[in-house]
C-alpha cells in the first residue's frame, strides 16, 4: 500500500510539472524574440552615431595666373589670412569609420596694390568626406579626406590711373570660377558624452593655389 501511494505521490509531480514545462519553454523562446528587438531600438536611438558641428578658424587663400584670372589682368602670386567658418553633419557608424558633408567659408579677403587697385576675393566650399579614426584611448584622432567644390570670387578695383595724365578708371573687373577639388586634412576629438571639442586642419586645390584652413569646432551627438 505504501508503495501505491509514492506511486501516485511520484505521477501526481509529474502531472503537475508536466504543464508547467511547455510554459517555461515558450516564456525562455519569447525572451530570445524580445532581446534582438531592444538592441535594435537601442541601435536605431544611435541613428549610426549622427552629429551635427560647426567651427571657426583662420584659412590662407589665394590665386595664381595658372588658376583664376581677371581678363588681361591675371592674381599672380595673390595670397591673404582670413578668418573662416564651417558648419558639418556627420555619421560615425562604427569607431573606427565614419563620413562628413561640410559647408565651408574660407573668408573673403581684401588685398590693396599701394594706391592704385585693390583685389577682393571669396571663397566658399562644399564637400563630402571619409574619416578614418585611429584606434587611440581618450583622445579621437582622425584622418579625412574627400572631394571638395570649391567656388573662387574675385574683384580688382583700379582706384587711380596716375601717373598717366587724364586717364580714365576702369570699371571693377569681376570673375567667378569654380575647381572640383581632392581635399585632406587631419585633426583631433576629445569628448564629453554627447559634446566633441575638436581642432582640425584641411587643404584644398583651387584657383591654381592650395588654400588651407586650421580651425576649433565643436560637435554635437544624437
């Protein structure tokens, strides 16, 4: 009799346990289904490391007679400091790689021949850039390069004619070009959660010269 009833103790767990097995393996397969799709979310949040930025710096730009030149008259040897500005939108996907679109304003310097012309020039650049980061702790350091429009403005302005007597000023002579450029440069990131502080040199190829820019920008993460 005793033996009876640790059978039917022994088939009583069974019959209970047994449900309760198909319930555990469904909550276990629900877990695995419910854990890729978080991470995803989580991923999607990151939207590949986007940002947004923008910097300030000083630029050296110029002109040449090989590149733009003013009808008859050509910039030979033309060269100015400005300051410059750039703004950027970013991605950085994985730590090592990552892609940039700039806006860039490398100034609009004004040059005076003494007393009898003056050179007024602009340029401004658009480009696309790969980012390759160096695998260094703390600090982000950075090659980029790319493929930059960059739009070249010039005005001479004749302000006198002397010595020549009665001779009459030339209007202003304008002329516009614009060089599809191979840019590069290198730079360095520190970060503070979303915010990056980051200094940054470039070199263009425009208007038979090769204008750079060194700036300080800061960058903001979403």
């Amino acid at each position: 009799m005793e033996d009876a009833r640790l059978t039917d103790s022994n088939n009583a767990v069974a019959h209970t346990d047994a449900p309760a097995r198909p319930r555990l393996r469904r909550l276990l397969a629900a877990s695995l289904l419910v854990l890729p799709l978080g991470t995803t979310a989580a991923r999607a949040d990151d939207f590949l490391g986007a940002y947004i930025g923008g910097a300030v710096g000083q630029s050296s730009i110029g002109a040449d007679q090989s590149g733009l030149v003013l009808a008859s008259q050509s910039l030979n040897g033309y060269s100015a400091k400005n300051s410059a500005w750039a703004v950027r939108l970013g991605i950085r996907p994985i730590s090592l790689l990552g892609g940039e679109l700039e806006y860039a304003n490398l100034g609009s310097p004004s040059l005076s021949i003494g007393t009898l012309a003056r050179v007024d020039m602009s340029m401004k650049s658009t480009g696309a850039y790969a980012m390759l980061y160096l695998p260094i702790p703390v600090l982000d350091i950075y090659l980029k390069g790319g493929i930059a429009n960059v739009k070249s403005d010039a005005t001479l302005t004749v302000l006198s004619c002397t010595p020549t007597p009665g001779c009459l000023v030339p209007a202003p002579v304008k002329a516009s070009q614009t060089d599809r450029s191979g840019s590069y440069g290198a730079g360095l990131q520190f970060k503070l959660g979303p915010v990056g502080l980051r200094g940054e040199y470039i070199r263009y190829s425009a208007a038979g010269t090769n204008p750079y820019v060194a700036n300080l920008g800061v960058s903001w993460s979403f």
